[in-house]
C-alpha cells in the first residue's frame, strides 16, 4: 500500500503542475522542468511552473513512501544476498527521488545535485525493481511476477539510454519526454504490480 500510494502521489502530482504550466508537454519536455519555479532560459525548456513545490513534494514523497516500503518488503523476502541489494538500491532510489525535489534543475551552484539524484532515481529504482524479480524467485511468488519485474526494468534502463545517447545527438525521436518518462514510470508500474501480486497471493491464500 505504501507503493500504491507513492506512485499515485506522485502521477497525481505530476499531472497537476504540468496542466498548470502553459505549453509544457509530456512528450517534448524534461520531468524536471515542472519543479522549477523560475523562468530559466535554458533552450527547449518550459519553466516558470506555478505549481512546482506541488511538483517537488510528490518527487519527495515517493521517496521517502518507496524507501519505507522497501523496508517492509526486505523483510518478508527470503534470506540471501539479494535482499541485502534490493534494500539498498531502493533506498539510493529513495534518496535520488528526495534530492530531485529538493533541488530543482535550474538552482543556482547546485544544480549538478539534481542531475546527480536523477541518476540515483533512475538507476537505483530500475535496478531495484529487476533485483527484487530475482530475489522472489526463491520463494513462490505469483506467475509471471519475476519476469514482469525483470522486462520493466530492462526498459527503464533502455528507456533511460536512449534518452542519454538521443540528447548528445541532438534529441531522441518522439521527445526527450518520452524517454525520460519510459525510465521512471517502469517504476511506478511495478510498484501498482506489486499490490497485484500480493492481493493474488492473499486471494489464493483466502485472506
């Protein structure tokens, strides 16, 4: 419940402060560009939004929500090393998320630290999403949830290099948005699919 409610806070947060900032679009612009409160002159940027704290809360509170979900899952995973890696690839997500919302892409002297979280954000919690696929394996985890968890993962990662390689050559085909987005919401997907999968299990224990 603690993942459904990060990943619907933060959608929910997200659309919210992009409807309110004038010609900013899904497909053509950075996530990022919705917590930036000033007007910045960066090209192909559409900053000035009214509603960024909205934007750099949600950033902020699906950090700290999937962190302490984390902590609940580690301890029901089975024994092993690969819990130990799951708990602290969800916590760098956990931390990247918070860093993102605090500081937002256009602060002055510090903007490497949001380029930094992002990192941490994307990485860390595509990571964590295919390791805990792996970790489950060993226990009896509902069908297909291993390789659900591994092919959303896979495509973050995809998603989050075809972004990089498209921006050094001069922007992605359909828009560094897509791209960008294709590397976060694999996240939020799995975080729906985990509640999935353990109703089903509940509903197959009669729970």
């Amino acid at each position: 419940m603690l993942w459904v409610l990060a990943s619907t806070w933060y959608l929910l947060s997200e659309a919210v402060t992009a409807l309110a900032l004038p010609g900013y679009s899904y497909a053509q612009h950075y996530i990022s560009d919705l917590g930036v409160p000033e007007t910045s002159a960066a090209a192909g940027a559409v900053t000035g939004s009214p509603l960024a704290a909205v934007m750099n809360l949600g950033l902020v509170h699906q950090g700290l929500l999937f962190s302490t979900g984390a902590v609940f899952a580690f301890r029901a995973m089975p024994a092993g090393r690969g819990r130990r890696a799951f708990l602290a690839l969800a916590l760098v997500h956990g931390a990247g998320s918070a860093l993102v919302g605090l500081v937002h892409s256009d602060a002055d002297h510090v903007a490497a630290l949001h380029g930094v979280g992002a990192a941490m954000a994307i990485v860390g919690g595509n990571l964590a999403v295919i390791t805990a696929g792996v970790v489950v394996r060993r226990s009896a985890p509902p069908r297909g949830f291993p390789v659900v968890s591994t092919v959303l993962g896979a495509a973050g990662l995809t998603s989050l290099v075809v972004l990089l390689v498209g921006s050094s050559a001069g922007g992605p085909l359909l828009g560094v948005g897509v791209w960008e987005r294709g590397a976060v919401y694999t996240i939020n997907a799995w975080e729906f699919a985990v509640a999935a999968a353990v109703l089903a299990t509940r509903g197959r224990a009669g729970e």
